[in-house]
C-alpha cells in the first residue's frame, strides 16, 4: 500500500509520534529526502513517542545512536547512513542486531546498496517548508497498524 499527505513543519512532529506510538521489535523504518527535508525531524519524534525525554542529537557523525529502556520503552537505534560509502561497511554496524528487541529508524537509506529489509516502512519526504509530502510504502506487516489513513 502506498500513503501520500501534504504536512507543514507544525505537523511533522505529530506525524513522527504517531508512527512511533506503534513501532513494534523488528520494525525498520526507511527515512528519504534531500538533505533538510525533515528525516531527522520525524526520527526525532518517533523517539519522543517512545518516551525520550531529551533531544536525540542527529547520528551523522556517529552513524549509529541506539536508545534503550529506561530512556525509551522500546529498544530503538536511530542510523544515519550519510557518510557510508561502500555498502561492505555495514557489515560492522551491526544493525540486524537491533532487530531481536528493538526496531531501525534509518536515514539515508540508498547507502544500504542490495542490503536491505523487504518489510520495511519506507518513508520518502519531498518538497521544504509548510510545503512537504511524505510519501510511505507501507508493508503488509503494517497494513492494519499504519497510522496515517
């Protein structure tokens, strides 16, 4: 299934939560757009939704933030795939781990190359501004949780 809605920056947040209020242990999520487009905005609210008190600082540098309980009621790693350059060096990231009880907010997503989750929510967002789409390819392991009908 394939969900599409215009938002402003004062809807991003909402929109995050809501996604986040129903990840599940062995979600992934697919964030794309451009550089500003917002990914890291509604990685940040899915986080909030989850319980995270503070600001999650974006994972650039780091590549890989993850969260745990008590700080989140989900064990959640926020990735950024910016500065991957060979899909060969995923294989040390580890990110399937997170998968066993946690679930993958991931940015930049075309770093993965051929590695990837077919279930994965893949979450496109285009356009700056109050004038922002998000795109979604919703799996059917999230049909009947999708939140944003």
């Amino acid at each position: 299934m394939q969900s599409s809605r215009s938002y402003g920056l004062a809807d991003a947040e909402r929109i995050g939560a809501a996604i986040g209020a129903v990840l599940q242990p062995g979600d992934v999520v697919l964030l794309s757009g451009d550089l500003g487009a917002g990914k890291t905005t509604l990685a940040r609210a899915m986080l909030k939704a989850r319980g995270l008190a503070g600001e999650a600082p974006s994972p650039t540098f780091a590549i890989v933030q993850p969260y745990a309980p008590p700080e989140v009621d989900l064990p959640i790693a926020h990735v950024d795939l910016y500065r991957i350059e060979d899909e060969g060096e995923l294989i040390e990231l580890g990110l399937d781990e997170y998968l066993y009880d946690g679930a993958l907010l991931i940015e930049w997503p075309d770093r993965l190359g051929t590695q990837g989750w077919s279930d994965a929510l893949s979450i496109t967002i285009s356009g700056s501004g109050d004038a922002r789409v998000l795109t979604a390819d919703v799996p059917t392991s999230w049909g009947s949780r999708w939140p944003l009908r």
